[in-house]
C-alpha cells in the first residue's frame, strides 16, 4: 500500500481513540461538571489532540488527496464533495470552540455545547471514517500513479507547514 494512505489509516485509528476518550469526557462532563477532578485537564489533552492530529489530517486530505484525487473524479459531486461537506459539519459543531471556552472558565452553556458537539461527533465520525476508507481511499490506490502520490506527499507538507505558520 502507498505509504501516504497508511499513514492516514494510521490517523483514523489514532481518531477513533480520541473519539473514546472524547465520548468518555462527555460522560465526566454530565456527571461531575468541569469541576471533577482531572476532569479539565483530560479535557485540554482532548483539546490539543483534536487541534494538532485531527485537523492536520483534514488538511492533508482537504489539500492535498482530495485536490489530485479530484483530477480523476469529479470533485464537486460524489464522494469528494460529500466528505469535504462532513469535515465542514464536524467544524460547525465547535467542539474546539467549547473546549477552549471551558478552559478559559465561561462557562454559561459550554458545557452543554461540549456534550452535544462530542455526541455528534461519536455519532458521525465513525461512518465518515468508514466512507473514506471503502470508497474514497481504494479509488486513489487505484487511480493515483506515483508521481501523483508524490504530489500530494508535496502538497501535504505545504498544507501542514503553512499551517504552523498561521
Ligand atoms: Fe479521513
């Protein structure tokens, strides 16, 4: 297998991970507030977690697969277009946003902002992972020759280096 589609797989399962510890915070959150104890510190790991892996992994595929991949397939249709449309939603959701708020000790709905975002989150993101990995990723194994690949290896070390600089 191409070494770029390992590693995101490799992303995926390290998500499905966060997506245990995230679902698990929830469950503090509802039963003990922000104020159990590590309750908050769990919550800021989360924090850095999603930040620093989760979105980097939308970037490399927001910016670099998808954009090559769409050379072969249609990219404002079909699977491309549906899996862009999904990142957006997880971002509409502001789980970050709570997260950071809570941290910062607002907390005048934030906690109840964090539960909901966290719940769609472990409601959706499973069957995101899973369209990626049936769909989308065997047709770029497929279509995606080696220079290609080499494309968006280059593409995603931009993506991800401009990102540092933001
Ligand atoms: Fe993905």
């Amino acid at each position: 297998m191409e070494p770029i589609m390992n590693e995101l797989l490799q992303q995926h399962r390290d998500a499905e991970a966060m997506l245990a510890r995230l679902a698990a915070g929830v469950i503090r959150v509802q039963r003990q507030g922000v104020h159990g104890e590590g309750v908050m510190n769990e919550l800021s790991e989360l924090r850095r977690e999603i930040q620093g892996e989760v979105l980097r992994h939308f970037r490399e595929e927001e910016q670099a697969l998808f954009p090559v991949l769409g050379r072969h397939i249609d990219s404002s249709s079909g699977p491309i277009a549906m899996l862009m449309e999904e990142h957006a939603q997880f971002r509409q959701l502001q789980l970050e946003e709570a997260l950071a708020a809570l941290e910062s000790r607002h907390q005048d709905g934030w906690e109840e902002k964090l539960c909901q975002a966290g719940d769609a989150i472990g409601r959706l993101m499973p069957a995101h992972i899973e369209k990626e990995e049936s769909v989308l990723f065997p047709m770029a194994e497929q279509m995606l020759g080696e220079d290609e690949c080499a494309e968006v290896r280059t593409l995603w070390s931009h993506a991800n280096a401009a990102a540092l600089t933001e």
